[in-house]
C-alpha cells in the first residue's frame, strides 16, 4: 500500500504559522582529519574572515576529499545519542530522529521540484530517518559529467571547501599565532574533518532530533547549556551581476536559510567567486532576516513560514501514517505533487539502527 501526503499549493500553507522550538545544542561529535568519530568538540573551528581576491583553486591538488560512496546511515548521531543517554540516565524525548539534510529537502518541498528519497523506520515510539542512499548515488553520477560552462563540478566543489579553510581558525584568534593566519592558503583543505552539532528542536507537536554540520563558531560557546550558539554557516556564491543572478541567489538563500534554521545559526558568510575562483566579496547575512529581505526584492518566491507549516503538518502526517514495523520509503519523485510512503521490508530496521543502539536501549 502506498500512502501520500499532498504538496498543495504553498498557499494552503499559509495562514496562523506553527508553533516552533528553538534548537538547543545537547550534544556534540567530531570527525578528525582521517575522518575517525570522536565523542568530542575537537574538529570545531573559529571564524576568521578571508583575504578578498583569495584564489579558491589553491591547493586543489592536494585536496583530501571525504569519500561519500560509504554509506554512514545515522550510525554517529546514535552513537552520539547513546552517550548522552548514558551520562543522563534518560532517552532522548523525540518523535523524530534525523540528519539535518533530511529535514532541509523536506522544508524545501513546497517551493522546489527536487525529488527526494529517504528510508524511516519505527523504533520505541520513535521514528528514525536517513538517505536512501543509492538513490542518491545514482542522482550523483548522471549530474557528475555536468559543469557549470567550462568549471568542472569537482572543482566548484573545492572553491566551498577552500573558502571554509580561508575562513577558519582550529583555535580562537588570541590562540592563534599571526603566521598562521598569514599562510592559511598553504593549509591543506580536507573534508574529512567535521564538527557536528546535535540538537533538539520542534515542529508543531513533533519534537525532532537532529544532527548536521556546523562550519565554524563566531566567538565560543556559552557557559549555559542550551543557550543560542553564534554559529557561523559559510557559503560560496556566484558574483551578483544583475537581476537574473540576484534571482538565482534568493532562490539559492531559501537552502541556506533552512539550513542555519534548523540547527539554530544565526550568521552566514558568503563569499562571492567570480568565474575565475577569485573571491572578489563576503558578505554577512543574518539568517532571521533572510526570508524579509527576499521577500522585500520580490524575485524568488517562498515563504520561510509555508516551509516551517509544510513540515509540521507533514511530521504529524509521517507519525500517524508510519505506525507498524519494518522499513519504509519516503519518496518523492522529480516535480511531483506528492510525498509517498511505503514498506520496502516487512521487518526489522535496515542499517538504520545500530546493534550498539539497541543494546543500550534494551538496558534503558
Ligand atoms: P558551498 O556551500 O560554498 O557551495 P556546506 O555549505 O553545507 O557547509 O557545504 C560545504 C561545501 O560542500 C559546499 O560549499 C559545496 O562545495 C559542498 N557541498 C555541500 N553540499 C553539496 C551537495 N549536495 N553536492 C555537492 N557539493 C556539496
Ligand atoms: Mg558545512
Ligand atoms: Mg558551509
């Protein structure tokens, strides 16, 4: 059987917004440089800002790139959980367990064609979601010949990652001797190294557990647990030419919005490229103020509270609709008008629970 859940018209979502959370950081994990989990916050960067007229390309040749072919389900963030649940002897309250980039594609749904696919499972009251990830292979390789004109992908890629290597700092400043910030374009750029925040949010009546990456930390975390972190989201983008190109970045700001919302970032730093590579700008944006100000210029049209009402609907919609075991697709296809769900295993989790996770929750 097949069940679908709607995408109306944006306007069906307008209307009272929903009740929302503000995401508390409760736990943290890193990857070190050769990408080994680590049950701590020492991947963690400080922003710094970069040089304008900075070669993006620098040191692609030397890039130690992550390969993203392994499948990691939500192995880190159940490791990450389980922790926490040991050092505070209660599970984790949430109806939903996820990655960030889950719920960005579903927040995204309304105003954009991409179609998605996820695999979900129900566990003790709680439903856990990750990528399907061969389907996300597949859509990787048919766009992997693709490039923008004459920049290849792989290396518009690295222009990102590059950016984050100009734009950071291991310790903070006052740590931080003044050769290293001079030769910052000599650091190697390596993707293997992440620090990822963990936290809870809410959705309507769904409270949500979620996972992602962070790039950097403004100044440090504060003394308090759960009080707001001043993250910093950084982005590559396009030199603004004209109307066209100022289009293509309000559009482009919905993913970025989404993105900090959901793990609670308050600032995002763009630097602009010109086709060259050559970072020719970078600019600060307040996440809260992004969806006014694209609103305000009229071009791209979305609606961050149709975003957030989309999904709390669709949350409540998932927990009443997936109630049995086994595990279940959450598809939707290229420009559909649907989200569909159905069982592709009649038992059992998949890859997506851990033996680890269940045999401390059997303790619990
Ligand atoms: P830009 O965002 O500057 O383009 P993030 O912004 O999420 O921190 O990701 C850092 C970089 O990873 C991106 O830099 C981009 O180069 C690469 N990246 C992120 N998501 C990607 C995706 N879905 N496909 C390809 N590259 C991606
Ligand atoms: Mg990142
Ligand atoms: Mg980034």
């Amino acid at each position: 059987m097949v069940l679908q859940f709607p995408i109306q018209p944006p306007n069906n979502y307008s209307g009272a917004s929903e009740p929302v959370k503000r995401p508390k950081e409760f736990a943290c994990f890193s990857y070190d440089k050769d990408h080994q989990f680590r049950q701590d916050d020492s991947s963690m960067k400080w922003y710094y800002p970069p040089d304008v007229g900075a070669n993006l390309s620098n040191g692609y040749d030397g890039f130690i790139k992550h390969d993203d072919r392994i499948d990691e389900h939500l192995d880190s963030l159940l490791r990450t959980m389980t922790d926490h649940e040991k050092q505070t002897g209660q599970p984790i309250d949430a109806h939903i367990v996820t990655w960030r980039g889950m719920l960005t594609k579903i927040m995204a749904t309304p105003f954009d064609d991409e179609g998605f696919e996820m695999n979900a499972t129900l566990y003790r009251d709680c439903i856990f979601i990750e990528e399907h990830h061969a389907f996300k292979e597949q859509k990787r390789q048919s766009e992997s010949h693709q490039g923008r004109g004459r920049i290849p992908l792989s290396l518009m890629q690295y222009w990102g990652y590059k950016f984050e290597t100009l734009s950071t700092l291991p310790q903070p400043w006052g740590e931080t001797s003044r050769e290293y910030i001079e030769n910052r374009d000599q650091e190697v750029t390596n993707n293997k190294e992440q620090y990822c925040s963990v936290v809870r949010t809410g959705f309507g009546k769904s409270i949500v557990c979620l996972g992602g990456e962070v790039d950097a930390i403004w100044d440090k975390k504060p003394q308090t647990p759960g009080e707001p972190i001043n993250w910093v989201e950084l982005k590559t983008s396009a030199e603004i030419r004209g109307s066209n190109d100022q289009f293509k970045f309000d559009r482009k700001l919905m993913r970025y919005w989404i993105q900090s919302f959901l793990l609670g970032v308050p600032k995002i730093i763009v630097g602009f490229r010109n086709m060259d590579g050559i970072l020719t700008q970078v600019e600060e944006l307040k996440t809260i103020s992004i969806p006014d100000e694209v609103q305000r210029r009229g071009m791209a049209r979305w609606d961050g509270n149709v975003c957030i009402k989309f999904t709390s609907l669709f949350l409540e919609w998932l927990r009443t609709s997936l109630n049995d075991e086994g595990v279940w697709r959450i598809r939707r296809p290229h420009k559909a008008s649907y989200i569909e769900l159905f069982k592709v295993e009649e038992v059992g989790h998949g890859n997506l629970i851990t033996d680890d996770f269940m045999n401390w929750r059997i303790k619990l």
